[in-house]
C-alpha cells in the first residue's frame, strides 16, 4: 500500500484511504468509532479518500486504480464539485454573480465587471480568509491584492475569480484580518441525500439555526447538491442580511473539513445511505 496510507473498510460497504493531514476539523478516528477491516488487498467496493486535497487528483485516482482502489469521485466528478469554473455555470441562480478570470486579469479588466466593493479569491480558494486579499474595496486596495495573488503560494496557481459581495448575515467572535464571520453551515450530501451539517465558522461564537432556517438553508443547499450530481459534496450555504439563503461554494466531500459537523454522526449516515443504495428492494414488507 501506499507509504503513509491507511486502508480500511467499514461494514463491507465503503474503503476508505486515510493520511492524517494534522488539521484538526479534517482528521478523524475511524478506528475509536467505528469497526474497520483491514484487508491485505483491496476490497472491490467504492473507496473514499480522507488524504486532504491531492495536488493532482486524476493521477492520483489513476495511480490507486493500479492499486485496485477506486475512489468514489471519477476526475471529472472531482473537477465539477471542486472549481468554480464546473460548478458555477450549474448553479449561477443559488450563488452570487461571478466571473472567473482564465488569463490574470489587470484592473481595467475587473473594473469593467464589478464596481467595488466586490469579493475576490482564487477558483479553489481564498489564502486562509484574508479579508484584505478578498473584500476588495478599492483600487489601490485591488493593485496590492493582484500583486499577492501573483506571487502568493495559494493564490498563484489558481484563476482569480471575482464575485459580486453580498450582505451576509454577521455572527460575533470572528477572527481579526479574516473575512468577517457571518451564518454560513457546511452541508455534506452523499448521492444527492442529506448526511450532515455544522456551523462553517468553528473559530468564531457558537451559532446553531432554527428549524425554520436548517429547512430554508437545506432547501437550497439540496438543489445545489442535486445539480452538481457528484457522489459525496459539500455546499456551504449562508444567509444574506435580507433573509435569502445562497451557496458560497461546493467542494469535494473527501477534501473538505467537518467545520462544526459530527463526524462521527456524518460517516453513520454516509454508510446506511451507501447500504441503502446497495441492497436490493425488500418487496416483503
Ligand atoms: N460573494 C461573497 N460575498 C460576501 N462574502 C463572501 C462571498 N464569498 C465568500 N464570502 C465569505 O468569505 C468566506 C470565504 O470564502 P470562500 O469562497 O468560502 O473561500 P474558501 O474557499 O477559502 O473557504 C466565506 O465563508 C464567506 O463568509
Ligand atoms: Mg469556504
């Protein structure tokens, strides 16, 4: 096996490929929760990466083929779920405006979409929620961004992408220089089924939704995850100043971190819904 991996099984349902990343809200003790088999060679059933963000996720799905592991996203499935490039066209009326840059766009060129202040990050990602390389709320302010984003070791290799900003609803406890925290849940949905879902900002006061809002917040969340048809996503959702819940991003279920999801409660769903989609019909009762 691959040196550094960890390959289990639960339940005869689901492999899964572990490497400890040390984030906290990413790793997790399979082993304290739940009942894994460790197979000498892989078993034949769908594999789900917990390994973070592989660099190339097509050679790496290419290499385990080889290893006989197949993970549950092709790399098609991974594109459309991880870059705003595949998802936003799928999605354009649940998110906010958005225009991604295939050439590093100067000032004249994002001017003439977006009048400040506007939100700015790479196609995958910001560099850690800095405010100033993301609330962008002029042009002398937008020259020193483009300038990190050419440079910066996170921001270089990815588009830039440029967003209209919108009021979110604010939550107290941020963290100073960081976007500001607002009500944003991560929600996790395995074949297009609802598993699980936590407040997106750990770091800021604790803040839980109603039932009313878990229902509006999902509602969006689901259509989002139903259009991006990918087995196991993401889709962190917030809430605007005026009530409206939208989608702030998709990701790869396999990438992301629980935010203030129960992991443990996440992969208990994930495995009934797997055996649900497994088992035939039982026409007897
Ligand atoms: N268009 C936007 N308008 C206002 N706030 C935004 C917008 N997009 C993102 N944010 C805020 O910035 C945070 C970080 O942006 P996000 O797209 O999630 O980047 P990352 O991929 O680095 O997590 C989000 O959690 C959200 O609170
Ligand atoms: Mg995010």
């Amino acid at each position: 096996m691959l040196e550094g991996h960890h390959y289990f099984t639960i339940d005869d349902e689901l492999g899964f490929l572990e490497k400890r990343t040390g984030v906290a809200v990413y790793d997790f003790a399979f082993e304290q929760f739940f009942s894994c088999k460790h197979p000498l060679e892989p078993a034949a059933i769908p594999t789900v990466a917990r390994v973070g963000a592989p660099k190339d996720y097509a050679e790496w799905h290419s290499i385990l083929n080889e290893l006989g592991i197949t993970l549950i996203h092709t790399p098609e499935e991974q594109l459309r779920c991880t870059t705003l490039a595949k998802w936003y066209p799928l999605i354009k009326e649940l998110t906010p405006r958005s225009e991604l840059f295939e050439n590093f766009p100067s000032i004249a060129t994002i001017e003439a979409c977006f009048d400040y202040p506007f939100f700015m990050k790479g196609s995958r990602q910001t560099n850690r929620h800095q405010a100033a390389l993301s609330v962008i709320r002029d042009r002398a302010q937008l020259e020193n961004a483009l300038a990190v984003y050419r440079s910066d070791p996170v921001l270089h290799w990815q588009e830039v992408v440029c967003r209209e900003l919108m009021s979110l609803r604010p939550i107290t406890g941020g963290v100073e220089g960081k976007v500001p925290a607002s009500f944003e849940f991560r929600t996790f949905w395995w074949h297009g089924e609802f598993v699980g879902a936590g407040p997106y900002w750990f770091e800021a006061d604790p803040y839980d939704w109603n039932e009313t809002e878990q229902q509006e917040a999902l509602e969006i969340a689901k259509i989002a995850a139903h259009k991006i048809a990918c087995p196991f996503v993401a889709i962190d959702v917030a809430q605007c100043e005026d009530g409206r819940w939208i989608v702030i991003e998709c990701n790869d279920g396999q990438e992301s971190g629980y935010a203030g999801a129960s992991p443990s409660a996440l992969w208990q769903n994930v495995l009934a819904a797997a055996r649900r989609r497994t088992e035939p019909p039982d026409f007897s009762r």
